[in-house]
C-alpha cells in the first residue's frame, strides 16, 4: 500500500486545492500537525500531506547523495594531488563520512543507498575534482578506485 492509496478519491479527482498550501506554507504545516494530533481527518490536506511526507524521505536519500559526492572530490584530490593535501581537506572528509553515517543510523532503510548510487555520484564526483584542480577529467580513473567500506573508512586517505 503506497501512500496515495490513503487518499480514496479517484486519481482524477484528486487536486491540489488552491489556499493554505500555497499561500502560507508554515501556517498550513502547524494547521496540518494540530489536525493530526486532535485526528480532525476532515481538515487533513491529504493531496499535499503525502507530497511533504514523501519529500522527507527524497530528503534523506538526497543528504546522503550530496555527502557522498563531497567526499569522493575530494578523495580523488587526494589521490591526484597529495602534495596539496591540507588540513581542510582532511576536514572535510571526516565531516562528509560523519554526516553520511549519521544519515544511515537514523534512517537504516538507506544502509544500502550509497552502494546503489555510487558509480553516478562517483562520475559527477569526477567532475567536480576536475574543474578545482584544474585538470582533465581524463587523469581521474574512470571508474570509482575506492570500495565503499574504504570511502566511510574515518582512517582512509588515498
């Protein structure tokens, strides 16, 4: 059962009303919580309520994207460039796997998303390192060097 199965209206009759929604975002979401709580199912705007829910979890997936992304730029200047390596970039590793591992503990569900994604970040990853070390994407391998268990190594650096 997905979530738009909760809304019983036809699919073509489902609308996204014009009003709150789009009018005043917070005053809607703090209308929609009381709703819930006091299980007023009358005033639940269920079109947009599911929208926002599954816009959460895009959320999460899309955290993890982006950390994961950083963190590959810049173990790939590690690797092409380690006489620049600085403490920054140390930094930046440390907080990229930080934030990934915080991500998977409190969504176990996406333990496994960084493996399903990692070769399409790793190629934006490339692009990334290329245009800030100025160099061409030819000199990054063309496919991901790292294993994951090494990329969220906190003690890994190439």
């Amino acid at each position: 059962m997905g979530l738009h199965d909760l809304d019983d209206r036809p699919a073509t009759t489902r609308r996204r009303p014009a009003g709150l929604y789009e009018a005043d975002f917070h005053r809607w979401t703090q209308e929609q919580a009381r709703a819930l709580d006091v299980r007023d199912h009358a005033a639940l705007d269920i079109r947009n309520l599911i929208d926002e829910v599954e816009s959460v979890g895009r959320s999460q997936r899309n955290a993890i994207e982006s950390h994961l992304r950083v963190l590959l730029m810049h173990l790939l200047k590690f690797q092409v460039q380690p006489e620049r390596a600085s403490p920054s970039w140390r930094h930046t590793l440390r907080a990229q796997r930080g934030a990934i591992t915080r991500l998977i503990r409190r969504n176990p569900s996406l333990r496994g998303y960084p493996a399903e994604i990692l070769a399409e970040v790793y190629r934006d990853a490339v692009e990334d390192a290329a245009r800030e070390t100025r160099l061409p994407q030819e000199r990054f391998p063309g496919s991901c060097p790292f294993p994951l268990a090494r990329i969220l190594d906190p003690d890994f650096e190439p």
